[in-house]
C-alpha cells in the first residue's frame, strides 16, 4: 500500500511543483490549487 502511495506521489510531484509555480506567478491561492490537484 505504501510502495504504491510513494510511486503515485512520485509520478504526480512535478506536476504539482508547476501547478504550484503558475499559481505563484500568478498571484493567485496555492492551497485552492493543492486541494484542486487532489
């Protein structure tokens, strides 16, 4: 169960790292973009 959440969490993590930088740039609300990610 682990081994799989670890590789879910490593295929996803880039994209939340660009989800999180375009929310920055564009001022806007990076737990609203997290909980939309999720």
């Amino acid at each position: 169960m682990w081994n799989e959440i670890v590789v879910f969490l490593h295929n996803v993590k880039n994209e939340i790292m660009v989800i999180l930088l375009i929310f920055r740039v564009l001022d806007a609300d990076v737990p609203h973009g997290i909980f939309f990610v999720m």
